[in-house]
C-alpha cells in the first residue's frame, strides 16, 4: 500500500459526507420562501431529515479519524504499521460510517428521542430541551458527548501532539547540526566542512516541510472550531434554556458548520502534498 492510501480513502468519505449533509440546505429554503417544506410526519419524512444528519456525524468522524490517522503516521508510525498490516485502517473506516447509525435510525422510526416537528414550517429539528423528558435528555447527551465533544478532544489532542513531535523533530535535527562532526577523509571527497554544510540543507528542508504541516493543522483546527462552537453554544442555549433560539439565527448557524464540511477537504486538497511529507 502507498503511504497516504488511508487519508485518500478518508477524503474520499468526507467529500461524499459533505454533499450528502448539505442535502437539508433545500428545506430551509423552502421555508425563507414562506413555503411549508413538508405536509406530514411520516417514515420517509422522517428517513430524509435522517440522512444529512447522519453524513454530518460521518463527516465529523472522518476528520476525527484524519487526525488519529496523522497522529500515528508521524508520532507513532510502528503502530500504524501494525495497524496497516492488520487491516486496522479499513475496520475503522468501516465502523466511521456504522456507528452514526446509532444516532439516526432511532429517530426515522421515531424512538428514543425522535425528531421535533414544526408543523407550522413542515420541518424536523434537533433541537431538544430537558423538559422533554428523559429519554430526550438521555439522547441529547449521548450525541452531545460522542457526536460533538469526543470527536473535538481527540482532534485537538492528536494535532497537539503532532505539534509538539514536530518541535522535538526540529531541536533533534538542530541538536545533530551543533554536534562537533568527526573529520572524515576518504581521498579527500567527504569533510567535516562539507557534511556539516549538507546536514544545514537538510534541516533547512525538514523545517520548511515542519513549518507547512503545522500552518495545516492550524488551519484545520480554527476552521473546525469556528464553524461548529457556534452550534454546539445555541444547542445548549436550547436544552437549558425555557425559549428556544430563533428558526433564522437556528438556520445561519447551522449552515454555518458546512463551511466546515466545505474547507476542510479543500485545504487538505490543496496542501496534501506538503501535509504529507513528514510522514
């Protein structure tokens, strides 16, 4: 196998969770337009408000999956070796599109929490209060923990740590530099002088590609954070609150998390190559 085969097959699942989770879009237009987006509350109503719900989780959990995936490649690359000789990277890509399952086929068959129907507008919401009930509750929790929070430590977490790897990487390689360097002479081609002045090339080289994986990961991280903090505050403000969040500033700030859905493959795309070459 190539070496990025498993970030390929990644961003080849987050470009199709992309446009599947933009498929909602057409009903809040429906609805600027003073149009009712749909007449009932039925199964299939319910199956097509289900599915840009579940590539928005699939979509989350292949960046997550990213971030763990670049996390071994460069900090801890003999467990990925592992994992790649035992087909690790494949189970965990198939259970990145099963386990959304468990958020959403509950709610087409209107179990456990269900979906909130404005009958007024014709449209489902996620947009659940405690005073609900438990089992609302329950569901809130479940999805703000394993669907939001989780996802967001292990993201953060694994781009730290690459971080920090990288600034170990570049004192190593400095450290190496300084190290007074034995004479070596062999009819006079290789020299102390000449070894020293290739290894600063190479440094030169290593910390240009540390400094472009790092503006990377920076920009990866604000972008992802910018465009989901947002959601994940009103849907708090909407659990605990006794009023909920106006439909337009609910829509705005839920289209708000596919500029996330939007940039992120478009900026490993454009900077793939240089994301990755310290692997």
């Amino acid at each position: 196998h190539s070496p990025n085969y498993t970030p390929d097959t990644i961003m080849a699942s987050m470009v199709v969770s992309t446009i599947f989770a933009s498929i909602g879009v057409s009903d809040m237009f429906k609805v600027y337009q003073g149009r009712k987006a749909h007449q009932s509350y039925d199964t299939w109503y319910r199956l097509g408000a289900a599915i840009p719900q579940y590539f928005g989780i699939v979509n989350i959990y292949c960046i997550t999956l990213l971030a763990i995936t670049r996390y071994l490649a460069i900090v801890k690359p003999q467990y990925l070796r592992k994992l790649k000789e035992s087909r690790g990277p494949w189970i965990l890509l198939v259970l990145n599109w099963l386990l959304p399952l468990i958020f959403t086929i509950p709610n087409v068959f209107d179990t456990w929490a269900g979906y909130i129907y404005r009958a007024d507008m014709g449209i489902c919401t996620v947009t659940y209060k405690y005073k609900h009930g438990a089992a609302v509750a329950s569901y809130y929790f479940f999805n703000a923990v394993f669907a939001s929070m989780i996802p967001s430590v292990v993201i953060v977490w694994s781009y730290f740590q690459i971080y920090i790897e990288v600034r170990k990487s570049r004192f190593r390689v400095i450290k190496s530099i300084l190290k007074k360097p034995r004479k070596i002479s062999r009819n006079g081609v290789v020299t102390s002088k000449r070894r020293l002045q290739t290894n600063f090339i190479m440094s030169q080289e290593r910390q240009m590609r540390e400094i472009a994986l790092a503006k990377t990961l920076c920009i990866i991280i604000i972008t992802y954070e910018i465009s989901v903090t947002p959601y994940a505050i009103m849907m708090i403000v909407n659990f605990f609150s006794f009023y909920e969040v106006h439909f337009v500033y609910q829509s705005i700030i839920l289209l708000a998390t596919y500029v996330e859905n939007v940039a992120n493959p478009i900026i490993f795309l454009l900077r793939r190559q240089k994301f990755g070459l310290i692997s």
